[in-house]
C-alpha cells in the first residue's frame, strides 16, 4: 500500500496530517527520536505517513488512535488515512498460536501477500536504502502488482530462486529477503511459484524485528539497559501479534470473498 502511495502522490496532492514532533515525543518520553518535520521536499509524503505510523503504534487500538485524532487533530480523515491506520493499528484480538505454525498452515498466495505487507512495515520502522526514492519500496510495489496480476490457478511450483542481475543497494543482513521476494515475484510473470514461500515468510518476520532493533539503535533511552530490553522485547512481542493479525484477516477476507463466490453461482 505505501509503496502505492509514494507513487500516486506528490508534496502538491497528498491530504497531510501534520502530526506535530512535540506531540509524538510526548509518547515517546523513553527514548530520543528524532521525528522527520514537515518540510517541503519530494520525500515529505513518506515522512507525513511515517509519523502517522508512530503515532497508531503507541496506542493500543484503532479506536484509541481515532479518538485521539478527533480530539487533538484539525483534520478529516480520508479513506486513504483510515486505510492505512487500519492496517498499521493493533488488533485487540489475540491469538496463541505460534506465528510459524501459522504460517505453516497458509496458503503460499496469501502468504506473498503477508511478505509484502510484513516489509513493508519493516520499511517504516527502517528504510536501509539512504537515498530517495527508496529502491526497497519500488521492488514492494513492483512485486505487488505483480501478485495482483499473476494468474494463480496456473502456476508451477519450483525449488529454485536464482537472483537475476539484481544490484543489491545494500549489505544491511536482512535485506536478502527483500530481493528473494524480488525474484519470487518475477517467477510469477513466468507462471512459475517459488516451493518455499513460508521459509521466506518466516523470514519477513525476521526482517521486520531487526528493522525494530536498528531503529532504536544507539538511541539514548531514559531507560535503564534491563527496562530498555524489556521494552525492546515488548514492542517485538506486539509485532509479532500484529503479524498473526494480519495472516488472519488476510485468512478471513479469502473465506468470505469464497462464501460470496459460491452464493453468486
């Protein structure tokens, strides 16, 4: 979705949120972060969405995060803002099942779309590729379109997943899995599925908590090293839920778009 966004927008048409730094420090009292300001530059659409994304991730809930909107912005939310705060809020629904057993039993197709969504969340905690546009979320995009596209009762499964040419932009350890979906997504175009797409679904998972860890790295915190931790592994904890979140709802929106199908015949 974001990477959709950055695309179809520009510093002229985007509906900004303006969501004040002061505001945002105020829920991040325990640790320094500097939030990006609202300057008039070509990358100001992301940072308006970034900061939008902070904001919905120190609330525990959607309603939380709406409420506070109402009450302490002078704006009216869009579809596209309450899109995204949909998917970057909280579920209060939780599960206990293990994330890798879920993912185990899920389709491979719902799972290209996890990997997508997954990534590009990690991109919003940290965007490894320092130039603008982001490569990272261009390849998101691309293969987004592509799974959209692909014509998924024909597709023959194969054990290989050879790069092609990619120019890798960076040498951050958990960007492989970015380039992986690069060339699963590429596959695609060939009718051809990648036979082990929950190992790399697994691995988004992976890519979004170290996202997490580089994000607060080196940052003074008024925490002491074992509450910081504690915060550290807490925030992990509740991606990760997110994560189960969203292969679930991915899960219940393909059994109703079947339920509706079979009604219609």
């Amino acid at each position: 979705m974001i990477g959709e966004l950055l695309k179809m927008y520009n510093i002229d048409n985007w509906s900004y949120l303006n969501i004040n730094e002061k505001v945002l420090k105020e829920h991040y009292k325990w640790i320094n972060i500097n939030f990006p300001v609202d300057l008039n530059y070509p990358w100001a659409v992301r940072n308006d969405i970034q900061k939008l994304f902070h904001l919905c991730i120190s609330f525990k809930s959607k309603n939380e995060v709406l409420d506070w909107i109402d009450t302490n912005l002078n704006v009216k939310l869009n579809k596209i803002h309450l899109k995204m705060i949909d998917s970057f809020c909280y579920s209060k629904e939780l599960t206990n099942n293990n994330l890798d057993s879920i993912i185990d039993k899920t389709d491979n197709l719902l799972l290209l779309n996890f990997i997508h969504s997954t990534l590009e969340r990690a991109l919003l905690w940290y965007d490894p590729e320092p130039c603008w546009p982001s490569d990272f979320f261009y390849i998101l995009r691309i293969g987004k379109a592509i799974i959209n596209q692909s014509n998924k009762t024909e597709l023959i499964s194969t054990p290989s997943l050879k790069a092609k040419g990619v120019d890798l932009v960076s040498t951050d350890e958990h960007t492989h899995v970015f380039y992986k979906f690069q060339n699963i997504c590429s596959q695609l175009q060939e009718n051809k599925i990648y036979s082990d797409i929950k190992t790399i679904a697994k691995q988004s998972h992976a890519a979004l908590i170290k996202s997490i860890e580089l994000f607060l790295e080196h940052r003074i915190s008024t925490l002491d090293e074992i509450k910081f931790e504690r915060k550290l592994d807490n925030i992990i904890d509740i991606e990760t839920l997110w994560c189960k979140s969203i292969i679930e709802k991915k899960l219940n929106n393909t059994t109703k778009s079947k339920i509706t199908t079979n009604k219609a015949h």
